[in-house]
C-alpha cells in the first residue's frame, strides 16, 4: 500500500519559514518524481514544486521562486519543502505526490501525478 505522510505545516507570520516533509512508503521512491502542490479554498489544486528522482530538475512557481526551495532524501525516502518568507497568499493546503518517472520534465499538472498525500495545513498571517 503506497502512503505520503506530509507534516511540518503550521500558522505562521508573514516573513516567517517553515519546512514542510513528505514520507514515502509502499513504492520504490528513487523512481518517483516528487510534487508539491497547494490547495487554497474555492481554488484549484497548483503546483508549487516538483524534483526529479535524481534532483537534477526541478519546477516552481513563479510566485515562490526565491521563496522555496523543493529537495529530496532518496535514503530517508522523504521530499521536502522550505519556504522562506512566507505570505499570506500562500496559505492552502499543501499536499505531496509521486509519479512515474517516464519522461524527462517534471511535470506540473496535478492529474499527472498517481499517489497523493492527505495535505497538511499552512495559515500565514499578516
């Protein structure tokens, strides 16, 4: 059984950081590109981070460009997510996925992507 178990969201302030996790199991996760997406209320799902398995690609958001930065432990299994000076637009919840990798782009679309996490909460307040 494939699970993403995202933690580390939170209320912050504006300015503040916070790293968000993302452990694996259930697939073997250095053939996986790895996806961070947010979902802010009466929006629609975007990505805001995607890594290849090797971390040699990556994608962002042009609005957290600078902001964020996506990584990856292929030994922990685990994708992460730090973000810096942090907005109140990018409050959403924040969810992690996984997909195939078959091509060479990482792909932003959510409904390219199979495995998804239960997401996790970040409120940033001005």
């Amino acid at each position: 059984q494939v699970q993403l178990v995202e933690s580390g969201g939170g209320f912050v302030q504006a300015g503040d950081s916070l790293r968000l996790s993302c452990t694996v199991s259930g697939l073997t996760f250095g053939a996986y590109v790895m996806g961070w997406f947010r979902q802010a209320p009466g929006k629609g799902r975007e990505i805001v981070a995607g890594i290849n398995p090797s971390s040699t690609r990556t994608l962002y958001l042009d609005s957290v460009k600078g902001r964020f930065t996506i990584s990856r432990d292929n030994a922990k299994n685990t994708v992460y997510l730090q973000m810096s000076s942090l907005k109140p637009e990018d409050t959403a919840v924040y969810y992690c996925a996984a997909d195939l990798w078959v091509s060479d782009i990482v792909k932003s679309a959510a409904n390219d992507y199979e495995y998804w996490g239960q997401g996790t909460q970040v409120t940033v307040s001005s």
